[in-house]
C-alpha cells in the first residue's frame, strides 16, 4: 500500500558546504537529506522510501564540535510503499523452484508464492522450469502474477538481506494468476 508520511530527520551536512557568508544553501541540504534516505531505504514502520513529495520546514542547523558538522532538523512528507496481509498486488517471477517462485513486487525482492498456494498448477521441470494450469496457463520467468499478500515480515539484517520486507503470497482467490506475457515496469531500489 502506498502512503504520504510525514518524517523529521537529522542532515549533517558537512561545513566545507558554507558559501562566503558562513551560509548552507538549501540545496545542499535537499541533496544530502536525498542521499541519506537513498541509503536507508525503508524502515519497518513506514515501509520503502520512494519520494519525497514535499519540504516542509528546514530548522536552525546546529554545529557539532568535534566533526564540524551542521545538523539542520528536516520535516518533510514523504511517498512510501508499506504492503499489507490481504492485499491484492502484482509481481514479476524471477527464480522458479520445484517448491514454489520468488516474485519481485516493486521494491520488495523476495515475495515466495509457495506451490501449495498455486491452486491447480504443477511443477514441470526442464531446462526453463514452469508451473503449468490445468487451463493451460502458465507461470514462467518474467510472468507478471496478480497475487494476494499472505504475510509481510520485517528483516534488518540476515546474510545479504538488509532492511528489506519480505512477503508470502498466494494465488488462492477470484482473478489472481498470470496476467502478461513479459516483465512490467517494476521499481528496482
């Protein structure tokens, strides 16, 4: 589900940032409020990062003695993706298992739709591995499926997953399944 939040961060920006008159343009701090979100990239309360929609106040920066840094409290809205149990999204199938296939659903990498949850659809193995319906429809590599979201976990950090959400997805319902034949315009942070 997408959101508007509004956030309050800390900037640091660095005092070599200073113009002539000892003065930290705007700018500057727009930019590295950017880099940092880029680099946290989601929170498990709010979800993943996707824009910033508006500024609403930049207060009085405040300089740290030891690095010379100058903080400036930032409190702007921000657009964030936060998924739901319930919820009906789309993913593109990227790995194909016996057991099940790993969708990506925008920003979230690693949503399993398990096989047990793909009613009517067997495992055919082979070089290019698929699911195929008793309908004949099939689920293959670069597939966009219409799934419903089982569960959405939060994990900080487990071997190369950092701050990501991880989701469990299931084709058990009205209108869920394959819906193209190649990948869609899916964002990749």
């Amino acid at each position: 589900m997408f959101c508007e939040v509004e956030l309050l961060r800390d900037v640091a920006v660095l005092a070599e940032n200073l113009d002539r008159n000892g003065v930290i343009s705007q700018r500057s701090i727009i930019t590295r409020l950017l880099e940092d979100l880029v680099k946290e990239k989601s929170s498990k309360d709010h979800g993943y990062f996707l824009a910033v929609t508006s500024l609403k106040n930049i207060g009085k920066g405040e300089v740290v003695d030891e690095s010379g840094d100058i903080f400036f409290p930032v409190v702007f809205n921000c657009r964030t993706f936060l998924p739901s149990k319930g919820e009906i999204l789309q993913g593109v199938v990227h790995h194909i298992f016996s057991h099940g296939v790993f969708l990506r659903c925008g920003p979230i990498k690693y949503a399993f739709l398990s096989a047990r949850k793909m009613p009517n659809y067997h495992y055919v193995a082979g070089e290019n591995p698929v699911f195929l319906s008793d309908e004949l429809a099939k689920i293959e590599n670069d597939i966009v499926v219409r799934f419903v979201v089982l569960g959405v976990r939060w994990i900080e950090k487990r071997r190369l997953v950092k701050k990501e959400f991880v989701m469990l997805a299931s084709l058990v319902g009205d209108s869920l399944g394959p819906i193209s034949l190649s990948g869609s315009d899916e964002l990749d942070l």
